[in-house]
C-alpha cells in the first residue's frame, strides 16, 4: 500500500470539493427547468439527486484524507464517485425530459414509458452507479477503519527516544 501523504491528497480532495458544489448548483438550477420537462415528477427527482449528491461529494472530499486507502482504491473510490453521481443526476434528468423511466422507476414516473432505447439507457444508467455507489460507501468505510497511514518527515518521532 502507497503510503499517502497531505500534499498527495490534496489535489484529489480538491477536485472532489470542486465536482460536488458544481453538482450541488446543477441540481439547484435544474428545479428550473421542471416546468419544461415531460414528466415532472422525475425531474423533481434529477433537482434532488444532483443536491444530494453534491453534498455527498463535498463530504466524500472532506473526509478523503482520513482515508485509509491504497492508491488503486483511492483511485476506483475517486472515479465510482464521480460517475456514480453525475450519472444518478442525468439519468433522472434525460427521464424527465423524456417522459421515460417507468420501467426503472415506476412510482417516480407516474406512468411515463418511454421508447426502448431510452428505458434502455436509464436502467443501465440506474444500475451501474447504484452498483458505482455501493462500491464508493464500502471502500469509503474501509478507508475509515483505523488512522490514515501518514508519512511525516517535519515531525519527531513519536515515543520515547533512545539517549544520545
């Protein structure tokens, strides 16, 4: 396991702030646009899921450099992330300009269906970010499991020192 220091997390934990409150405000401003969508009800779900998952991506950036993580699962946290997020908002938010996602979603689409190739798209959409998500929850607990791993070369070391 890479040992991860401040500085390497840095820019990781950045762009994670970075991605989540531009999530954050295209949630915000997709509650505009339900009024032009050909369900409404779904869109309502797209305005929710992209504020919610901003903030789960300023908390997931927030929390990263208390991650215990090796380079490789911070690297699949960091990606499952990212699309599991992005994906959730678009996909509700393609539903709700579509009038689709009754096959996927049948209580938030009121009965809206929309052509094969769209259902098609959301359900695959659906399913691999809520596996992405799942995914991104566990390794994010794993990571919290003990005290990051950090290599500090400024600092004493710690416990008693052998006399000189």
């Amino acid at each position: 396991m890479t040992l991860h220091t401040p500085s390497t997390d840095a820019p990781l934990a950045r762009r994670l702030l970075q991605l989540g409150i531009a999530l954050f405000l295209l949630g915000l401003l997709t509650g505009f646009l339900l009024p032009m969508m050909a369900n409404p009800r779904v869109g309502l779900s797209s305005h929710l899921e992209g504020v919610l998952n901003g903030m789960f991506l300023l908390a997931l950036g927030l929390m990263w450099p208390q991650l215990s993580l090796g380079t490789g699962a911070r690297k699949a946290a960091f990606g499952f992330a990212v699309y599991g997020t992005y994906a959730n908002w678009l996909a509700t938010l393609l539903a709700g300009f579509w009038g689709a996602g009754g096959r996927m979603m049948p209580i938030a689409a009121g009965g809206h269906t929309g052509t094969a190739a769209q259902e098609g798209l959301i359900a695959f959409a659906l399913i691999s970010l809520s596996l992405s998500m799942l995914v991104v929850c566990a390794l994010a607990l794993w990571g919290l499991r003990s005290a990051p791993a950090r290599r500090n070369t400024d600092a004493p070391a710690a416990g008693p020192q052998p006399a000189a």
